[in-house]
C-alpha cells in the first residue's frame, strides 16, 4: 500500500509539473505571437493592410505567371498634367470592373519618400491582398521596386505635358485654384503678380526649380534626380520611362492615352474610353484664371538650360508615345473613334504534338 501510495504521488506531481510546462509554454507563445504582432503592425501605417504570406509584386503568382486579378498600377502623377481628369474615370469604373483605387497622400506634397516610407510603401503595395487588383496614385517620384527585392513589378503608367504649359498652369492654380474646389485656400491665394512680373523680377515663384518637375519624377528618389538641370537625371528619367514605364501618355493627347489603356489593360479600364469620349469626365478640373505670358517672357523661360531638358525629356516621351500609337490604334470607325489593331502574331510549329 505504502509503494502504492507513493507512486500515485509522484504520478500527481509528474502530471501537475507537466500541465505547469504546458501552461508556460502556452504563455511564452502568446508572448511571442504578440511581439511578432507588433513588429507586423509597425511595417503597416496602415492597420487595414494585413501581413500575409505572399508572392510580392504586382503582376502574379509564385513562378512568374501573370494574374490580371492581383494587378497592380501605380500612377505616379505629375501635377498638372490633367491627372485628377485620368484618374476620374478609374473611380468611375472601380466598382463596375472590381477593382480598388488608392489615394496616397503625402506630407506637405513631397514628392520623395524617407529610406522607412520607400519600404512601407513597398511592402504595403506588394502584401496588401485585399487590395488588388488596384491603382495606387499620388504625387510621388518613381520608385525602383526592384531595389527592395521586388521580383515581380507593378505596372507605372503616367501623363506629362508640355513644360512651359505646365508651369503656367501650376504658377495660376496656386493662385486662383480651379472649379473642382473653387472655395479651397491655395497657398498663394491673394498674390495677383502675373507670370511675366515675376520672371522679369527674378522672384522665386517662378524660378527654374518649378520648371524641373518632369525629368525628376521620372528620375526617381536619386538625389541627382533633384539637381535642376542635370544631364544625368534627364538621362536616367529615359532610361526609365522606357524600361519601368508600360506606357507613358501626353495631356494634349489624353484621349488616346486612354484608348490604349482599355485596349492594352482591360481587366482595369474597360469602359473608360467611352466614359471619356461622353465627355463627362474629358476635364474635371480647370484653372480658374490664368494670364498668358508674353513672347519676351517665353523667350527668357526657354532660353534656360532647364527648360531644354525638360523639353527634349517631354519630345522623347512624345515620340515613344507616337509610336505605340501607330502600332496599337487605328481610325476605323466614323467619328475618329479610335479602335485595337488587333492581334498580329500567331503560335505555329508546336511540337511536341499531344493527343
């Protein structure tokens, strides 16, 4: 009895230090679940976007196959571009073709991001499932993605228009607003000095650094990229804008910007073609007043090394543009509508044959 006893308190105690282990154990997980947790959260400004176990990249699955339902489009937007009319037909046509736009703003419209911020952002655009397919948009420079480690890009896409038009725009927007907010507080709201007042007094409002805006959104987050008039920057803003970029439109030629991205991408921009032809959406935003310079003041804005690379940047995206034009549109139809080409290339010669 004594021996029986004795095993059947050793046994007590052998299970109670097992169930004390188990709770431990059980305890040290939780811990450890909640400080992987926090570490997640803290990767996320956004508490919405969830940490899951993904491919990252924007275009498809694990090797490399292209799934138009995890599309990813980001449109770094120049401003004054016409980027708010563009961008109008996506939120018309989000909920229609089932997919999400997403705003990013940043603080004081800086349009280069912290070392941080570039991860997040990344990190975010690649893992943020719910979200895709998606057009992400805002006033931000090119981002290499490729950089973080990024096997599977997102697709860019952008407008640009003619530097000086551009300037003109954006020196009177701050100054008068537009009709999309005509009751908005612009930060130079009040000012009444025309364009060619200020070059002719060589204030800063209208100094070359708010001519340089293309190229260095183009050029991305190098701090080079920010040097006006870098022949360095110009040239990585090519470099870029052929190889990063799906296709690169010019304001003056909205319309048929558009019509190649229905045609090109139509899991996204079905529809948005004849939204902008029903001109409802062809211009939501116009300046509310603006004073066109006089010949001297072109004359002194263009006769600047700044304004040359910016325009040469603007001619070459013209004649990239130009020329997928030619070979995806064609005016076939009454009225000018512009319609695909069509496919142009077959498969022959399969083999080996199956049965």
């Amino acid at each position: 009895m004594r021996m029986t006893s004795s095993r059947l308190k050793s046994s007590r105690v052998a299970v109670l230090l097992l169930v004390g282990l188990s709770v431990a154990i059980a305890l040290m997980y939780l811990h450890l679940a909640s400080e992987v947790a926090q570490l997640r959260t803290s990767m996320h400004p956004d508490a919405a976007v969830s940490y899951q176990q993904q491919p990252m990249g924007g275009l498809g699955r694990p090797g490399g196959v292209l799934d138009l339902d995890s599309l990813v489009v980001i449109y770094n937007r120049v401003p004054k571009t016409g980027s708010t009319s563009f961008i109008g037909l996506a939120y018309d046509l989000c909920a229609r073709n089932k997919f999400n736009v997403i705003h990013m703003n940043t603080t004081k419209n800086t349009p280069t991001l912290s070392l941080t911020d570039q991860m997040r952002f990344v990190y975010n655009v690649s893992n943020w499932i719910e979200k895709k397919p998606g057009i992400y948009h805002g006033h931000v420079a090119y981002l290499d993605f490729n950089r973080f480690g990024v096997s599977q890009q997102p697709i860019y896409i952008n407008l640009i228009r003619k530097p000086l038009d551009r300037l003109i725009s954006y020196y009177y927007f701050v100054r008068y607003g537009d009709d999309l907010r005509p009751y908005h507080i612009r930060r130079r709201m009040g000012d009444k000095m025309t364009l060619d007042e200020c070059v002719a007094m060589e204030h800063p409002d209208c100094s070359t650094t708010h001519l340089w805006i293309q190229v260095p959104f183009f050029c991305g987050h190098h701090a080079e990229c920010w040097v006006p008039g870098s022949n360095w920057a110009l040239e990585q803003a090519k470099q870029n804008l052929i190889h990063k970029y799906f296709l690169v439109g010019v304001t003056e030629e909205m319309g048929d910007f558009v019509a190649m991205m229905e045609y090109a991408l139509p899991r996204i921009f079905r529809g948005a073609y004849d939204l902008y032809l029903s001109g409802v959406k062809s211009h939501l935003r116009k300046t509310v007043k603006k004073i066109m310079p006089s010949p001297e003041t072109i004359a002194k804005l263009q006769n600047t090394k700044v304004w040359r690379l910016e325009n040469e940047f603007y001619n070459f995206a013209l004649d990239h543009f130009h020329f997928l034009r030619k070979k995806t549109l064609v005016d076939a139809e009454p009225g000018g509508r512009l319609v695909d080409r069509g496919q142009k290339f077959a498969y022959e010669k399969i083999k080996p044959k199956r049965n």
